[in-house]
C-alpha cells in the first residue's frame, strides 16, 4: 500500500472513485457512542438512528464520534435503527463537501 497519493514509478496521481450512498442508504455523522459497536448517528434524511457496526465490519474501520459514515436503515424499525456500512476519509469528506451531499 503506497502512503503518498503519487505512484512512484510513474509519478502521476492516484485516482478512485468516492463510494456514494446507493438505494435505500443515508449519509450520517456520529454523534455519540453508545457501546463498543453501537453509535447514535445524525442521519442526511432528519433522524437520529441508533446504528451498529455488523460484524463482517467490526476490524475493517474504527468509527469515532463526529466521523462521516453511510448507514443503512433497517427493514424493521428503519426510523430508529441501521448499520453502519462505511467510514468516509477527511479527502473522502472534503470531496463531498465539493458535491454538497455533507
């Protein structure tokens, strides 16, 4: 894994693409923590949601307070309840804030 944003051999930059919310998911920031895997998050669509890290993601990312993550909401009780699918970088965030979606 290259620590710069230029690969060496040839020097041009590295480019991927910013992972978007799909159907059905909202964009959030974590409020407060509420356990080990258990987060209250500020979701895009006006609701506070209690969400959790599903275990497939639980080493992958450490979500900490006022982190950006994309949540999707539950079947049952969608209103209150989601998971949390994904942690979005500081470049992450500040490219959204470019498209205005934070």
């Amino acid at each position: 894994m290259r620590k710069s944003g230029v690969d060496e051999r040839r020097g041009a930059p590295i480019e991927y693409r910013l992972k978007l919310p799909e159907q059905g998911e909202v964009i959030g920031t974590v409020a407060k923590t509420a356990g080990a895997t258990k987060f209250f998050v500020d979701c895009s669509d006006g609701k506070q949601r209690l969400c959790s890290i599903p275990g497939r993601f639980r080493r992958r990312f450490w979500v900490k307070e006022n982190d950006v993550v994309i949540v999707k909401p539950w079947v049952v009780q969608s209103d209150i309840r989601g998971d949390i699918v994904w942690r979005y970088s500081v470049m992450d965030i500040n490219k959204l804030r470019e498209k205005q979606l934070v």
